[in-house]
C-alpha cells in the first residue's frame, strides 16, 4: 500500500473505488495513503439515552434502556430519512464527541443501560467502532443492538453476527424501483442480508415504513409480507410505522391510520405472528399479543411498557413459548 | 488664479492631524486584537484517521 494507490472498500455493495484522497458514497471513509480509513470511529455526534422499544425493539429485554449512539454518514441516501441532518453529513460538518469504545460502555454502564444501540444514521459506516464497543460491551455484559438499513456485504455481516444481540432492519421496500428511486440503493443486498442474519439466529425484526404512494400498494405490502414469512420465518416481529413527513419528501402527506391498519391486519392474515403499527402511540398494534390464546401480552403506549405477562419467555395465560430475549 | 484662501502643505496637514492619525493607530491595534477574542474561530474538524477493515489495494 502506498500513496497513490487506488484502493476498494468492501464493507457494503456499494464496493467504492477510491482514489488519493478521495471519500467513499458514505462520506466517512477515505483514501489516505492508499489505505482506506475510517473518519468516524470514537467520533459520534449523536448520544442519547432511549427506551428500547424506541429502535423499535419489542421483542428484547422490554422496558430497558439503550445507550445509543450515531457518527454522521450513511450509504443510503433515502429521500425521506427522519436523521437526513447526520445521515447525509459529512463528518467535517457535525459537531463529533471523542468517545472511545471503552468510554461508550462506561457510560452504558453508569446511565443503567441494559443495551448499546448503534443507531439514528447507519451503523453500517461506523462498523469498526460499532463492532470494537459491542466486542467491549459483551466482556461487560451490555448487550448491543444494531438498527439499519442492512446494507452490508456478507462478510462484515458474518462478523457483525458474531459480535452484536439483536439487529433491526429497515425493510423499506419489495421492490427493486423503490429502493433505486428513493433509496438510491438496491433490493437485493438487504433481502441477503436478512436471511444471513436469520441463518446466524440473532434476534431480528424489521420496520416498513408505509410512504403514501411510493410503498403503500395493497399488493405490494402483500408481497413485503409474504417474503418476510416464506424466508425468515412467521415468528420475525415486522412493524409497520407511520410516515411523518419531512427531508425530501414534504410534499406527501403523513401515512393515513387506516393504511396502516390495512398492513398490520393483512400481516395477521398472512402468518405474521407479532405485527405491530408504530408511530402511533395508544393504537393497539403497539401490543403483543399470544398468537396461540390470542390473549395480551405485552401492553404498550409510545415507547412505555404499561404491562407485560410473558414469565420466563412464555404466555402466563396457556405457555406457549414467545420468541424473544426477554432477560 | 489667487482665490484668498491659503492652501495646505502636507506637512501641514500631518501636523495638525498628526495626534488624530496616532491616536487612531495606538487604539486600532487593541481594539483589533479585543474583535479577535470575540471573532469565531473556524472549528476545526473532529474526525478520526483510523485504517478501516474490508478494502483492498487495487493493482495498476
């Protein structure tokens, strides 16, 4: 490796061919002197303490806290991302903590966080730094959690596996037009993605955010659903969030309630055992419910659990087992 | 043409003005250097330089 040398990053399908100098589509990852750097690790310039039903996670230690952190950057340039101010920012640009691995989990610690959550932007371009605090954290016992949108190679994500508890990914679409028309990104790698990450059994559940005339065709919903329980599974929590809109996309208006209701109670239909609409807080998709007794599990309002009836990862009412980590 | 009126001769002038132009030059120097506390500063950039895994080199 010398200055000069171009130099190819292969954390993501992007796979960006780099020279001197030159950043990659991400914005925090560069060639300097023929090697690729990361320009974000230790440097977040997110950290905040949220609830974990905030990532949303529902089905993982409910009601516990997750210290979460974010760098800027981002290798999807979706036109209605709710962090577009971090997300599309170069590093240069956001006021950037020091925060080293060892300090995250520190804090985790000190702020009685059960978890980490890499998060807000996409941990995908601040893998190092997510995957070096989540080896730190382990040793510690913290969990870590990891919320995005999936774009990753096979590789990183085999490693990612190995070292994080639980993953969300942003399922933002079926088809192959969304993703390059709004997302600027492709289909394929994040339907790889999922299934990888099903095959290596960690913890996983997936948001569709539902945009008014870009994802919210009846049957294209149904094809969304379809492939989540043909290929990973009925048991995979899919929540389908309301769309407040902002970014790119000010001129649609926020997802109606009864297009949501559409989603979650055609997901029922279609073998979905824990559906759940979000972004709206008190509506009864926010509950878990026993898909064997049908009888409440899980009671939820925002991001507060107000009641929860799974004993030892079972439904207290008739014992079916609940799939989760529930602590 | 002779107007009546005396004209003045640089030196003259300097003379004259000459506590003026040093008073101005003795309270430009503090009064710049008291703007540039108070002048914000570029910030400087807050990143990392940290090699990353998952690249190669490419040949040629």
């Amino acid at each position: 490796m010398a200055k000069g040398d171009f130099v190819q990053c292969e954390l993501c399908p992007r796979e960006c061919v780099l020279d001197e100098g030159q950043k990659g589509n991400c914005k925090v990852r560069a060639n300097k002197d023929g090697k690729v750097i990361t320009l974000v690790y230790g440097k977040p310039c997110a950290v905040h303490v949220d609830p974990i039903e905030k990532k949303p996670l529902y089905h993982f230690y409910p009601a516990s806290s997750a210290f979460s952190i974010a760098t800027a950057g981002c290798n999807l340039h979706c036109k209605f991302c709710q962090n577009w101010d971090i997300s599309q920012a170069n590093p240069e640009e956001t006021n950037n903590l020091d925060l080293p691995p060892e300090e995250v989990v520190r804090k985790a610690i000190a702020y009685k966080c059960k978890s980490i959550a890499y998060t807000y932007s996409d941990p995908a371009v601040f893998f190092e730094y997510a995957v070096d605090t989540a080896k730190i954290g382990r040793k510690a016992g913290v969990k870590s959690v990891f919320i995005t949108a999936g774009y990753l190679s096979p590789k990183p994500i085999d490693e990612l596996c190995s070292v994080v508890d639980a993953i969300k990914i942003d399922f933002k679409g079926i088809t192959e037009e969304f993703y390059n028309n709004v997302c600027l990104a492709h289909l394929q790698p994040v339907l790889d993605a999922m299934k990888a990450i099903k095959q290596r059994n960690v913890w996983l559940e997936l948001v569709n955010l539902v945009l008014p005339t870009l994802n919210d065709k009846k049957d294209d919903i149904a094809r969304l659903i379809d492939w989540v329980v043909v290929n990973l599974g009925a048991d995979v929590p899919l929540h389908f969030s309301k769309f407040w809109p902002q970014y790119q996309l000010k001129n649609l208006p926020p997802t109606p309630e009864e297009t949501l209701d559409m989603a979650w109670q055609m997901a029922k239909k279609r073998g979905v055992h824990y559906a759940y609409v979000g972004n709206i807080p008190a509506h009864d998709g926010n509950n878990t419910y026993c898909p064997k007794c049908v009888k409440l599990l899980i009671k939820r309002i925002g991001y507060d659990v107000m009641e929860n009836n799974i004993v030892g990862g079972r439904c207290k009412f008739c014992n079916q087992a609940i799939p989760g980590i529930w602590g | 043409m002779e107007t009546g009126k005396q004209g003045m001769t640089r030196r003259d002038f300097l003379k004259r003005n000459m506590i003026v132009v040093a008073a101005l030059a003795l309270l430009s120097s503090p009064l710049k250097s008291f703007a540039d506390i108070f002048r914000r500063q570029p910030r400087k950039p807050n990143v990392s330089g940290k090699e990353a895994r998952y690249y190669r080199t490419l040949a040629g």
